[in-house]
C-alpha cells in the first residue's frame, strides 16, 4: 500500500468514527488523520481542530442610538501555541454595514489585546455578526465571536414622546426598541390607531432580556378587542422603577384576530 492509500485509509477509518463520537473525540479522530503533525498547542474548547486555543470577551450587548457611531473594545487573548507574536486575520460575517473591524491584529502570546469593533446601526433594533480571527498558516480558522448591538430611540423626561406607527399581521410580531436612562422614574406606554375588531397588544421585555411586565392574572391575555384585557389595561401600561438600557416594546396581534393586518400607533413617554 502507498503513502497516499494509507492516508486515505486512515483519513476514512476516521472519519468512519466521527458518527457516534463525542465532540473530544472527534478533535482527537482528525488530528490523528491528518497529513502532518498538529500546530503547536491543543484546541480551545469550541476551536477548530488542533488549532492553538485564542478566547475572546465581548461583554454584554451594547446598546446606542441608531446612526450614531461606537466603539467598543472586546479583548482577545492567544492562550496556546508559538511564543513569539502571531498575526491573526480579523472578518465579520453578517450585520451589513453595521459593523467594522481593523485587520489584522497581532496577539502575544497570554496577552489580552483589546480589538476596536465600531458599530453603526442605520436603524433601530438589533444588529449581530460573527466576529473571526484567522491564523493564514494554519488550516483553521482559530476563533469565532459574536457580536450585538441593540440601537434605540431615546426615551428624554421632557422631550417630546417618541410615536412609531405600523402593521402587524395575524400571530405575527414587531419590535421596537427605546432607551431608558438611569434614573427614570416611571416610563410610560401608550397604543392608539387601532381598527375596530382587531386584537393587537405590547409586550416590553427588559434590557436583561426578560419580560418587563408585571406578573398578575390575565396579564398575558392583554389584548386589545379581546376580553377587555383580561383585567390588565392594553391601551396604557407604565413601569415602575425601570432597568437603564434598551427595552424592547414587541407588538403583537394575536392569532384569533379577525383582521389579517392590524395598525397601530405606539407611543413611549419618560418622567
């Protein structure tokens, strides 16, 4: 048997392995049916194959206005491998334009490095991509991160309220985003221009992710046109001592409602 054929046999035995095999495992199945000796350093949990171990730090989804321009600073940090410095290839993957990167960077070896990531949201909402740092002379890419930012329109206690007006389709959602400051005391929200018969109601989930709703009886059937809200009020709702940051306002119409397209005017005020 030749050179070749033995790779191949190996390559396929391998490969043969991979169907039943723990994710350990398989890192150790490829790197043994490899054409050459592994690069310098074991895998970091989630890396590619025989790739040398590099983390990255994101911290916690970043939050701005919409067209306006950020930059965050996650660090990076090559744990294994070579110890003199390695260029690392910086990509994104997704997010549009929202998002720009300086390539490449050069990480020392146990040195936390701080990326610039600048973030420029052209709407509200959020926006995401992945994040990829790539050794040229390997044959991994060594790490993939991902990156958020959340715009919003900002809530301002005397300004004047901020009013959003759409469509939202039968058991179908939309989301808008506002920003609270720290310090607000009771944000208020209102929904008005709605077509008689329509069932169509808010839902605001906190900057943590979780619903900002109060937990009482019938508050998950707040419909507008739709037993009169269930003892919850769908018209208006204000929420007491609120989380600083990005808060979500989900409008949704509910799957029983009799109007296949369902306006609505939603207003956000702060005090």
């Amino acid at each position: 048997m030749t050179d070749v054929q033995e790779r191949c046999a190996r390559r396929s035995d391998a490969f043969e392995r991979l169907v039943l095999s723990r994710p350990d495992e398989i890192r150790r199945a490829l790197r043994t049916a490899g054409d050459g000796p592994a690069p310098d350093g074991a895998a970091a949990p989630g890396a590619a194959p025989g790739a040398p171990g590099v983390e990255v730090v994101t911290g916690a989804r970043a939050a701005g206005r919409f067209g306006e321009e950020r930059t965050y600073e996650p660090t990076v940090t090559r744990t294994t491998g070579a110890d003199r410095p390695v260029a690392y290839e910086v990509g994104l993957k997704g997010g549009g334009e929202t998002f720009s990167v300086p390539s490449p960077v050069v990480l020392a070896k146990g040195v936390p490095t701080a990326l610039r990531v600048t973030a420029k949201p052209g709407s509200q909402g959020v926006r995401s991509a992945v994040l990829g740092l790539d050794d040229p002379a390997t044959r991994a890419v060594e790490r993939d991160a991902m990156l958020a930012v959340q715009a919003a329109v900002p809530l301002t206690v005397g300004g004047a309220p901020p009013t959003v007006t759409g469509v939202t389709y039968r058991n179908d959602t939309v989301p808008h985003a506002v920003a609270v400051a720290a310090g607000a005391k009771e944000p208020a929200v209102s929904m008005d221009g709605l077509d008689e018969g329509g069932r169509t109601r808010w839902w605001a989930f906190a900057p943590t992710g979780v619903s900002g709703e109060k937990s009482a009886a019938g508050t998950i059937y707040c419909y507008n046109g739709y037993l009169d809200g269930y003892g919850c009020d769908p018209k208006r709702r204000t929420y007491a001592k609120p989380a600083a940051g990005g808060w979500e306002l989900v409008v949704e119409a509910r799957r029983t409602s009799p109007l296949w397209a369902n306006p609505y005017a939603l207003t956000a005020s702060a005090s």
